[in-house]
C-alpha cells in the first residue's frame, strides 16, 4: 500500500475545506500580509539552512509537518536538509491566513523542486506546514530546466480593479483538477491564449502569442480523481495553490498551480513526487 497516512490526510483536508467554505468577501482580508511574509521568509530561512531554529518564534506549540501527503516528524524531512533555493515566489491568501511558496533548488548534488503551504492560527502561528517536495525519480523531474522556465516567466500583481474574484479563481482550478474524472470538466477551464503548462521540468510553450494549455489534457475521464486537495488562493496573483492526492498516478503527492490573468488561464506548474519509487503512469 502507499505511505501517506490517509485519515490523517483527511482530517487535515476536512478543516481545510471547512474553512474555505466560510462567506467571504475579498475586499475583507483577515490576515495581515507581513505577518504571513514573515512567518514564510522563517521557513524559507529554515530550508536553506536544513534547522528548524529561525522558524522557532513562528511555530505553534502544536504545529504539523506534513511532507509528501503524510505527517512526518519534521526531524526526518527535507526540511532538514540545507538547500538554498535558486528561485523563490510566495503567494498569500489573506482569507485563510495561508501563503504558498515555490521554491527551486537546482544544485545538481542536491536537486529539489518544492512547493509549501503553511497555515497560520489565530495568534498568527504557524499551525502547519504541508510540503510536496519533488526531487530526481518525481514525474519530469529536472530542476535546472525547471529554473530556466520560471525565471522566464512574468507572474506580475495584478491591479486592485482587474483582479478576478476568488471564487472564479477557485473554481477555475477545480475545473482542470476534475478533467480525470468528469467528462465536462474542460468546457468549464476558461482556457487563455497564450496559456502555458511547467509540468515537472516540461514546458508547453514556445514564447509564442498563440501558446496553448489544452494539448496532452485527459481525454479519459473515467480516471481516480485528485483527492484531498488543500488550497491557497491569491486574488492579486491570479493565483490558486491546489495540493491533493493524484490518484490516477501511483496515489502520488502532487501541487498544481494556477494563474489568471483577465479571468483566462495563463500559467500552470506541477509538482509530482511518488515517495521513494520512481513516478510512471
Ligand atoms: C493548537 O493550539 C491552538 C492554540 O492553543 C488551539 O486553538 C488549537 O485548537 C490546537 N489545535 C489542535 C489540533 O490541537
Ligand atoms: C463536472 O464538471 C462540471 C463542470 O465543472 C460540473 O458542473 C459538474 O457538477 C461536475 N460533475 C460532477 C459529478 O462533479
Ligand atoms: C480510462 O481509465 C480507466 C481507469 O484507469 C481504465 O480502466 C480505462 O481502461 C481507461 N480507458 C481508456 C480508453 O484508456
């Protein structure tokens, strides 16, 4: 069987959805933005330095760490390990009191593409921190190439009056998350032109205006869902932050990242790692 400790998964997803599903409106933010930043710059610090120490003043008393969709003890983590990231882009959501970070580590001895979700109590704590974090055996795993397309990538904010609402961000991964298992899912992606997938270290775009995201999507709609997904959403990225179980691929740990722009799909990256075993179809 696989190694992710599924009630556990559920348990965290449940409060997760649970707090998604709250009224909200975007105009009202809840979270401070530098308390978030600063909580996340302590965990970047702690990654690049392989110890939980600058993380210390940020952490609850009974925060998670949760690694690859199983809760681990953060001792035995690539947290542990000291990697200095190349690329870093992290991403708020003032609502949930979240943020999610993208962080690429393209050291050839010590290879890691990684992205992390953490959560913030209502004392502004760290409550948990879920990382998915794919290394050499993860599907399309190359983190140099991985580099060289994000750094080529704009991921601007987008103005207070052409940021598209939260939910319809929302949804609008949802619907691409849904194309395995439901056969009209597609029609409700509001696929853009140019739009363009970082599938691991695969990139379908050719800097061109009429780049498209719709080649390679699944034509089988009768697959394993993509299940017990968490979520970041950051109206003035465009952006949501979806990680879930991808049942389809070995029950592997995955992050899918989307952006808007004008309403229309622009950019998706993935992260997806199969523990220790290479990923396959
Ligand atoms: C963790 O501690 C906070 C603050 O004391 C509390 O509100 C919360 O319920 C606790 N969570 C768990 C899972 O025990
Ligand atoms: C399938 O996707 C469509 C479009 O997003 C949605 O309206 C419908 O509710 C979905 N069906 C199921 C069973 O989730
Ligand atoms: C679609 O996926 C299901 C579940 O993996 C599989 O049983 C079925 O054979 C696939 N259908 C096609 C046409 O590949």
């Amino acid at each position: 069987m696989t190694r992710f400790n599924s009630a556990a998964l559920l348990v965290l997803s449940t409060i997760v959805s649970a707090v998604s599903a709250a009224p909200y409106s975007a105009r009202t933010a809840q979270c401070d933005r530098t308390v978030l930043l600063a909580a996340t710059d302590a965990y970047v610090a702690a990654q690049t330095a392989g110890l939980l120490t600058p993380l210390q003043p940020f952490l609850a008393s009974n925060w998670t760490y949760q690694e690859n969709n199983k809760i681990i003890s953060p001792t035995t983590g690539v947290l542990r390990k000291p990697l200095k990231p190349d690329h870093r882009r992290t991403n708020s959501d003032l609502l949930q009191c979240a943020t999610y970070t993208e962080l690429v580590v393209a050291d050839a001895e010590n290879p890691y593409v990684i992205g992390t979700q953490l959560r913030l109590d209502v004392n502004s704590k760290v409550r948990v921190i879920d990382t998915i974090a794919s290394t050499t055996g993860s599907w399309l795993f190359d983190a140099k190439k991985t580099l060289q397309y994000v750094q080529q990538e704009i991921w601007a904010p987008i103005p207070a009056d052409k940021q598209d609402p939260r939910a319809a961000i929302q949804a609008a991964g949802d619907a691409y998350m849904d194309m395995w298992n439901n056969a009209t899912a597609d029609k409700a992606v509001p696929w853009g032109t140019p739009c363009v997938r970082l599938e691991g270290s695969v990139y379908t775009g050719s800097g061109k205006p009429d780049d498209s995201c719709k080649p390679g999507i699944p034509s089988n709609h009768s697959q394993a869902g993509n299940t017990h997904r968490r979520y970041v959403i950051d109206e003035a990225m465009g952006s949501v932050s979806i990680f879930c179980v991808w049942e389809h691929m070995m029950m592997a740990a995955d992050s899918h990242e989307f952006r808007l722009e004008g309403g229309r799909l622009r950019f998706v990256h993935t992260m997806t790692t199969c523990g220790d075993r290479v990923c396959r179809l």
